[in-house]
C-alpha cells in the first residue's frame, strides 16, 4: 500500500486533486469528512462533546451547532485543548480503519488540511502540495465561498506559510490556472509516479539509474532532510544518526540526481536488523558487502582491516526520486569517510573541481558500457583511484582542520 498525504492552503484547491485521484483508483480518506463523521447524531463523539462542553452546542434537531462549539471551545488555549482531546483520537481511530481497509495495492491519499502545521509529512511515502497565491485565494474564498474577506485572511494567517508548504512538498501542484488546468499534470503523476511506486513498494523492486551527471539542484537538501525524516521514523533506536552525503550533499557540484544518505548503526548486526523496517518503508537491500568479498573496491586507503568497511546499502522504490543509503558502523573508517569526504568538498574548491573532472571522465567511460549492463561497475572502477588517493588527502585536511564527526 501506497500512502500519500495530500495538503495546501484553504482554497488552494486539493478538493479537485482528490476528485482526479480517485477517478482513477485511488482511495481518498478526506479527514474533514472524518471529522464530520465522527460527530454525527448518535456517535461517540457528540456525546463525549456534549459531556465536555454542555447541551448548548446541539442544534434542535441534536446536530452539532458549529458555530455554538466554536464560541465555546475556541475561546482559550483550555477549552481547545479539551476540545481536541475529544476529536483527535476519534479522527485518528477512524481515520486508521479506513487506511486498513484498502486493498493491499492501493494508493491511499489522505487529505489534510494541516498536515504540515502538525508536521506529519514523514508519515507518508509522499507528501503532494497543491498552491494557489495568496491573493487569488482570498478571492476563490470570497467570491466563490461568499467568505467575508477578513475571515479569509484571518484563515490563510493561522495557516503554514508557503515557503513551510514548499519544503514539505515532495510534489507541488500548482493549480492558478483555469479549472481544469491540473488534471493532465495530476493524470501523469499517478501514471508515471503513484502507480510504479506502489508496484515497487509491494514487490520490493529499486529504482536505478544509469551513471549520468545532472546540474546542481538547490533542492536537493531539502529533498534529502524529507528523506532523512522518513528513515528515522522506519529505524527509531535503530540508528545512531543519519546523514546526507555524497556527491547531492555538496553544494554547486554536478552530481547523478540521486540523494545519498548514510545511516550510522552500532554493529552490522544492527545494520541488518533494519533491513525488514526499511524494506516496508520502501528502501529494500540491494548489497551486502563484508570481508569475504575477494577484492573489495571499497577498502581504499590501506586500512589493514577490510572487515571495517562491511556496509549494508538500500535502494528506493519511488521513481521519482532514486536513492542510495548505506548502513554501516559508527567510527569505523568507511563510515568516517562519507562524512569526511563531504565535509572536505565543501571546503575546498580546488578538491570539489578535481572531483568533478574525475566523475566527469568516469562517465564518459560508464557510456561505452550502457547497452552491457556493467555502465555502474565501470563507473565505480573509474572513480576508484580518484578515491584512494582522495582518502590519503581528506585525512590530512582532516588533521590540519582538527575535523571531527560531531
């Protein structure tokens, strides 16, 4: 099961994007529905309200008065929380039956409204943001809603801003165009995204690319701090930090568009006790390098020991976005590397543009073996050298800087 959460601010418009995903198979819990439901006339819920808050917030015909709870519940930080400590658990338990009820293959979009404000974003395998400028809100809001202007704008202020939205969002949907303007984009998203992604989800397949180097992407941070919040949430005590490195981690330098993480663990024992977690979360093994390997092109830089660079390494289903994660053991050389090496490229440019042309040569020999299948071997032997002689130079910088891990 693929799950998505889906947010964006009042009036943005995710109500339509949820109309276009389930036209075409996904299953939607909408949690304003939910939370509609779960204080219908004979529930749980109405009777635990009118418990808290008394039979003035009841309608003749024993609806809820909205309006009548609002002037009640809403008037101090107390009377909210009371107010939440009814409604919460009741959406939450409802909210998982249905999650629970989809088909083992579905993609389930959960539409919520404050998904970023509560920082939830983590929860989901994905995270769609459907925008609207702030303005044209207002006036969808008040044209549209017949919404007093200056509630509107009250609204849209208690509200994330854009800027928090934007580095939440794994997608960003922007729908200031005329209606209809997002189905096409919605359509392929599901086509080429949503479905392969929850194929490779539940069949444990990897998403892979071919050694070709992209230009510098900014986002890639934030791309890589999403995907870091997803992995401590599949390894908990798991892991003993997590870290973006690699060539995606280093600011202004072209890179393959993968983002490489490193998660620190105590043992590999440990390491392998996150394959399972992982796996469900949608990062499957896709390598297990020990010491029995005959020649391991990872033991650069003379360590006497081979068994201190035994890794375990994770790949991505989601095809949008390819990942490389290594596991391995806290102060051991080849986890001091990563970190190391990343640290030294960002210091020192004449290091970074000696990097560069060394990946850059490595892909051009890579290409002579794209129709082999061996693109990622050659690529990997042709940086080898770069590397060996990189690690001796790192851990001289390292001793002149008095470089740490911290």
């Amino acid at each position: 099961m693929l799950r998505i959460g889906l947010t964006g601010g009042i009036g943005a418009g995710k109500s339509t994007v949820s109309r276009i995903l389930a036209d075409l198979g996904a299953v939607v819990v909408d949690s304003d529905l939910v939370a509609r439901e779960v204080v219908e006339p004979g529930t749980e819920g109405l009777a635990a309200l009118v418990a808290e808050f008394g039979d003035s917030i009841l309608q003749p015909d024993g609806r809820l008065d909205r309006p009548a709870l609002a002037a009640v519940a809403f008037g101090d930080d107390e009377s909210r929380a009371r107010l939440n400590a009814v409604v919460h658990p009741l959406v939450g338990r409802r909210t998982t039956e249905l999650v629970e009820s989809a088909a083992a293959d579905a993609v389930v979009v959960q539409d919520i409204p404050l998904l970023v404000e509560g920082r939830m974003g983590a929860l989901f395998n994905l995270v769609l943001v459907v925008y609207v400028d702030a303005e044209e809100r207002v006036r969808r809001l008040v044209e549209l809603r017949g919404m007093p202007e200056h509630d509107a704008r009250a609204r849209l202020a208690a509200q994330a801003t854009d800027d928090q939205r934007r580095a939440a969002a794994d997608v960003w949907l922007d729908n200031s165009g005329p209606q209809g303007g997002l189905d096409a984009e919605v359509k392929a998203l599901w086509e080429q995204r949503l479905v392969p992604f929850e194929e490779n989800l539940r069949t444990g397949a990897v998403v892979r690319l071919r050694p070709v180097l992209a230009p510098a992407d900014p986002s890639w941070p934030d791309q890589a701090r999403r995907l870091i919040e997803r992995l401590w949430l599949a390894c908990g005590a798991g892991a003993l930090r997590i870290d973006h490195v690699g060539s995606t981690s280093v600011p202004g330098l072209e890179a393959k568009d993968v983002i490489d993480v490193q998660i620190t663990v105590s043992s590999i024992a440990a390491a392998d006790a996150l394959a399972g977690p992982l796996a469900a979360a949608g990062f499957p093994l896709i390598e297990s390098i020990t010491s029995d390997d005959p020649k391991p092109d990872y033991a650069i830089g003379g360590e006497s020991d081979p068994a201190l660079w035994d890794k375990r390494t994770h790949g991505g289903a989601d095809p949008g976005r390819p990942v490389e994660i290594s596991l391995r053991v806290d102060g051991w050389p080849g986890q001091r590397f990563a970190l190391l090496l990343r640290d030294w490229l960002r210091a020192d440019a004449a290091a970074r543009a000696e990097f560069l042309e060394a990946k850059r040569v490595a892909v051009r020999w890579a290409a002579a073996d794209a129709d082999t299948g061996e693109a990622t071997a050659t690529y990997a032997a042709a940086l080898a050298p770069w590397f060996d002689l990189g690690y001796q130079r790192a851990c001289e910088w390292a001793e002149r800087t008095g470089w740490s891990p911290s």
